[in-house]
C-alpha cells in the first residue's frame, strides 16, 4: 500500500467503511496511521463517526472541527499538507460525488510532488441506482477528476447491497467491475466483500462493516 | 439507496412530473436526484428561490391536475405551512415530504421527530386535515409515496409523507414498482385550459360568503371522515399476551423493535405498536393491541407528541410513560430496553 491513498466515489457507495477498514487494518499491523473525513458536503455516516474506534486502534482522526456539530458548512479546519509530509500513511475519505471531491482540489498541487506514494482509488457499486450502467460510473469518475484536478490510479470494487449482501451478489458485481476498469484504463485494485461471506476471488479485499444504522448489531 | 433518493425515484415512477425545492439538510439529496432524473422522465424541476416559492409551485402545478411534489425538512416545511393551507382549502392533491430535523428554530440537522404536532394538528390556519404517512424503512418510503399519490388523487388533499433525517440518509436495499401508466382522470376539475367548450374550472381557497365557505368545508370533513374509516395503517408487532406495548413511528420504532425483540428473547411480554398512518391515527387497532397490555411505552424522538394520541385512542384506561430523545438524539436500542425493564420488572 503506498503511503497515501484517496478514496473518492460516488455517495453511499461505501467509501467510509472502506476507509476505516483500511486504517484499522494498517494500525493492527502496527503502522501510523491518519484517516481524514474530507467528507465536507454531508453531515451523516461519515468517518468522524468512529471516533471510539480509532481511538481504541491507535488511528488519528483529522475532521472538520465542525463534523458531527450542527453547523452544515464545507470547512477544513486540518493541514493536508503537513499530515502528508510527516511519516505514516495517510487515508483521505472524500466526500461523494463530483460536490464532495471540490475541496480536493485546493490540495491537488501540494499532494503531486507525491504522486509516486499516492493511490486514488474510485470507488463503485453496482447496486447504487445513479451508477448502475458503466457509463454513468465513468461520467461520475471524470466528473470527480475534473473538479478534484487529480487522476484516479485505481478502482475498487465494492458492490453491496448492505445487509443483504450474498456471495452471488458479489460474482454478479464481477463482469460490471471489469467493464469499467476496461474502459477507464485502469487497475481494478480488490473486489470487496463482507468477511462472513465464503468467498474466493482475485484480489479479494475482506472488510467489516462499520457503518450501520444504530438499530444493527 | 438513500432514502432521499428511493422517496425520488418513487415520485417519478408513479407519474410525478412536476418538482420544486429548495436545498435543506438532511433531505438535499432528493432535490439532487430529481434535478438528476426529472428531465429524463419528461417532468419539470426546478430550484426555487424559497420554500414559499415552491410549495406555491406546486399549489399551481396540482391545479392543472398533474402529479406534484415538494420536499423540505423542518424549519423548511413551516414556511411551506400557508401554501399548505391554501392547497387543502383548493381541494388539491400533491405530496409533501419532510425529511425532519431537531428543532426549533433553525435547530439541528440531527433526525427528529418533533414535527409530529405541525404535521397532524396543525399544518396551517383554518379548519382542515392533511394525511400524514410515517414510513420506518427505505422500501416503505418507496411504497408510501405511491400510496401518497394515490390518495392525494382520490381524495383531493395534500398528503404529507414524515420521514427523519435517519431514513433519509440511511442505505438499504429497495425493490420498484413499475413505472405507473394509468393516471386518475382530473379533467372535471382541473384548470387545464377549456377551448372555449366548457365553463371554466375555478381553483380557490377565498370565499366572500360566509355560508358558502362552510358548505365547503362541511363537504370537505364528509371526505375527512370517510379517510379516517378507511385508511388508518398500522404495524403490530408481537402484541399478542404483551402486558407492555411500546407506541412508536418511523426511526425510533425501528430502534424500539431492536428493543422489544431482545426482551422477548427473555421472556418480557412486550409488543411494538407502529402506526404506519399518523393522520388518520390508526385508533381502533391500537385499541385491538393493547387489550391485554397492562402498561404502554410512547417512545419518539421528541419530548412527547404522539403520546397524546395514544391516551386519545385508548381513553386514557391504560397507564402510559413516555421515552424520548430530542434535538437530534436518537435513542438507542438499550436506552429503550433499560426503558422495558424499569416497566415490566423483567422476565417472571
């Protein structure tokens, strides 16, 4: 894994769980690791939501010094650049869509001096009805370049249908996922599935599910 | 799919061809999807410059018999109340949906659910109902609005749709209906241009005659009454022999069932009571429910609202406590189930 990854996507495709299993798993292996909740456009189900979490892993939060607050506004109150700079991975949960990933831009130019340590992975869903058709998925990738002034380096698959998620409707996600990166041109970096699931495929990326109404167990 | 979005979609395909907004967390993302989609399916959207400005859009558009709709969330909605007011006081049908946030005043931009005495008692001035529909997941918001739609349509009254910003921000899995072909004919009322072969259709709210106004109205509460005869809804979960039930809608019933599933697993004898229908409020099943309950639970995410409804409905015979959280808190599963035991005792 290079040293910063940023993960972008359309919203409710999965990008926070993604995020926080990635970070968790990098502090259990005993790495230093920040996790940012660049999500300055919604103020539900986002990273800062797990504050306990990363606190028990040893993962340090940088968030809004508004998330989780009542005031709806896109501020960043962190220093991107500094966290990039200092040793340690670092993993930027943008957030959704082409509006989410604006704020990235401002940052666009500090972060390529590190494009060689730098992964920007899309993320996409199947199941996520604005994103169904490849096509869209792409539109909204370039959209997302567009604005962020960045390109992606990778994609991931994560196709889910939350709690209903079976080892079919990942295969089902198989031949949607390779459209998209055949088109893109780009790596597909991991299938995702959740790891009570039985399954066998390349590059498969098992992940816990973090994100859950507070109903779920 | 977020619930904003499943309670968009649905609009379009049950022939909603006419949407006006105004952006408010946590409901944004419905406007986003229909400035998305609407085109697409032939309709109209439009962003206008207030909430005044859209429920008066819609007041419009419903007059000439299409299927209107808005959406807003508290603060938003109590400016849309005289718009309101005046569409009930026209006979005109549309949708209205209010993602709600903790209030009052600006408030929060939490889930909430203190908008149940606006929505039921009080959507705006004079003497008049609007239906009110309280969906707990992403796939009843989809089925309510076609059933919103419908009975709009059929009983020519707004119909509100009260969600909270918990199920419109929440993902689940969601099946659609078919987009709807046959739409009900309004060609004897709505304001659709005559060409000079008929009289003209007049939509109105102002009556210069006193009498004539209360004709209106009185003509208005027959279909109020018939409403409340036939479409009160109502889930009924595990009230059989349950000495306690716990009356709750829509986000907080879904963290009550949590609660209620993991005392019966021990013995509790609870029930969950889920009005699916606020206005008209479902009497005669909540009646049907708690008739072995020896206590009732209201639990909401406010400071108390829907629990008068319930004292209403079962005459105050049956002593009622009430759990809440408010201002955008929501309760939790074991907050409702510490609730449980302080009541029941425990398992006997």
């Amino acid at each position: 894994m290079k040293k910063i990854t940023i993960i972008t996507g359309h919203y409710g495709s999965g990008k926070t769980n993604f995020a926080v299993n990635q970070a968790i798993k990098l502090a259990q292996k005993g790495e230093k690791v920040t996790i940012v909740d660049f999500d300055i456009v919604n103020p539900y189900f986002r990273t800062a939501d797990f504050v306990e979490l990363f606190k028990e892993n040893g993962v340090t939060l940088a968030a809004s010094m508004y998330a989780n607050t009542s005031l709806d506004i896109p501020a960043i109150s962190f220093d991107i650049e500094r966290m990039a700079y200092e040793p340690g991975y670092l993993i930027i949960d943008v957030g959704g869509d082409d509006a989410g990933a604006i704020g990235l831009g401002r940052y666009a130019e500090a972060l390529s001096q590190y494009k060689d340590d730098l992964d920007m992975l899309y993320i996409i869903n199947c199941y996520r009805y604005l994103t169904k058709d490849p096509s869209e998925a792409l539109e909204l990738m370039y959209e997302i370049e567009e604005v962020s002034k960045m390109k992606h380096t990778g994609i991931i698959n994560n196709s889910n249908l939350g709690r209903e998620t079976t080892e079919e409707t990942v295969l089902h996600s198989i031949d949607y996922a390779q459209d998209i990166v055949e088109k893109a041109k780009l790596p597909l970096v991991g299938t995702v599935y959740r790891d009570d699931l039985c399954l066998s495929i390349p590059n498969g990326i098992p992940v816990k599910v973090y994100v859950k109404t507070v109903w779920e167990d | 799919m977020k619930g904003n979005e499943a309670l968009a979609e649905a609009a379009i395909r049950c022939g909603c061809k006419c949407f006006f907004g105004y952006p408010i967390t946590p409901q944004t993302e419905l406007s986003a999807y229909m400035a998305k989609r609407m085109e697409k399916s032939g309709g109209v959207f439009l962003q206008a410059e207030s909430e005044i400005a859209a429920i008066n859009m819609v007041l419009g558009a419903a007059s000439t018999g299409v299927r209107a709709m808005t959406s807003s969330s508290s603060p938003g909605v109590s400016l849309k109340a005289e718009g309101i007011s005046y569409m009930a006081g026209s006979d005109l049908p549309a949708v209205i949906i209010n993602v709600q946030r903790g209030g009052p005043g600006l408030g929060s931009i939490q889930p909430a659910q203190s908008d149940y005495f606006q929505a039921t008692k009080a959507m705006g001035h004079g003497d008049f109902h609007i239906m009110v529909y309280a969906p707990c997941s992403v796939q009843e918001m989809v089925d309510t609005v076609t059933l919103a739609f419908d009975k709009a349509d059929q009983y020519r009254t707004p119909v509100m749709i009260l969600a909270d910003g918990l199920l419109g921000q929440m993902m689940e899995p969601v099946t659609f209906p078919e987009p709807k072909t046959d739409l009900p004919d309004k060609s004897d009322w709505a304001a659709c241009g005559h060409e000079n072969k008929r009289e003209h259709h007049i939509i109105n709210s102002l009556f210069l005659d006193a009498p004539l106004l209360e004709a209106k109205v009185l003509e208005r509460f027959e279909r109020y009454k018939a409403i409340e005869e036939n479409e009160t809804d109502a889930e009924v979960y595990m009230c059989d022999g349950a000495e306690l039930v716990i009356t709750a809608y829509g986000a907080s019933a879904r963290v009550a069932k949590s609660a209620v599933t993991k005392a019966r697993n021990e013995g509790i004898k609870v029930g969950l009571f889920r009005p699916k229908t606020l206005w008209p409020f479902p009497v005669n099943e909540l009646k049907e429910a708690t008739k072995d309950a020896k206590n009732i639970l209201d639990v909401e995410m406010s400071m108390g609202q829907m629990i008068y409804d319930v004292k209403l409905a079962t005459e105050c015979k049956i002593p009622t406590t009430f759990f809440g959280r408010t201002g955008g808190v929501i309760p939790t599963p074991a907050e409702v189930y510490d609730e449980i035991k302080k009541i029941t005792g425990g398992a006997k």
